[in-house]
C-alpha cells in the first residue's frame, strides 16, 4: 500500500508543478487553485507513505521521479532545451531512484 500512496504523491506533484507553470505566477486562478490542490493532495499522500515507509527512501523516490517526469515534460512538452548532458542527468536521477527502490525494498 506504501508504494500505491506514494505513487498518487509523486504523480499529484507533477499535475500540480505542470499546473503552477500555466499559473503565471499565481496570476490565473484555476492553474493556481490546481496547483495548490495538487500539492495539498501530495503531501497528504506522502504523508501517509511515511507510515509505512522510511523517510529517506520515500522522499528520495518522491523527489526524484517528480523531478524526472517534470524534466521530461518540459523538453517534449513545454519546448525547453534538450541535450547529450540534460538527458543524462535525468537518467542518472531515474538510476538513483531505482537505486534507492532496490536498496529500501528490504
């Protein structure tokens, strides 16, 4: 079940940091009001992960699969800049976080 809240919290993350990029810096309503509802949801969810889960490696998996998925959106998305050493970099977080999967499965 640890795994279930923790992927609700990492994928209510990125719907609410895609949704503070359309906010315009908090100028338009309802991406600002997604925004907030989304990380409210996500840190409920994270929350509830810690339960079950240590904090060190729940957190890690958080941060870094919402930080490789937002990366991702905003090169195939958002047209932000994509190089050798920018795909990289998402890679090696994808890698930590498998990583740190492995190592606090047991």
């Amino acid at each position: 079940m640890g795994y279930l809240t923790l992927a609700g919290a990492i994928l209510s993350e990125i719907l609410a940091t895609t949704a503070m990029k359309y906010s315009d810096g908090f100028s338009r309503l309802w991406p600002s009001l997604a925004t907030l509802v989304g990380y409210l949801v996500a840190f409920t969810l994270l929350a509830r992960t810690l339960k079950t889960m240590s904090v060190g490696t729940a957190y890690a998996i958080w941060a870094g699969a919402g930080t490789a998925v937002i990366a991702a959106i905003g090169m195939i998305f958002l047209g932000e800049s994509t190089g050798p050493l920018k795909i990289l970099g998402v890679l090696l977080v994808i890698a930590g976080v498998v990583v740190l999967h492995v190592g606090g499965a047991h």
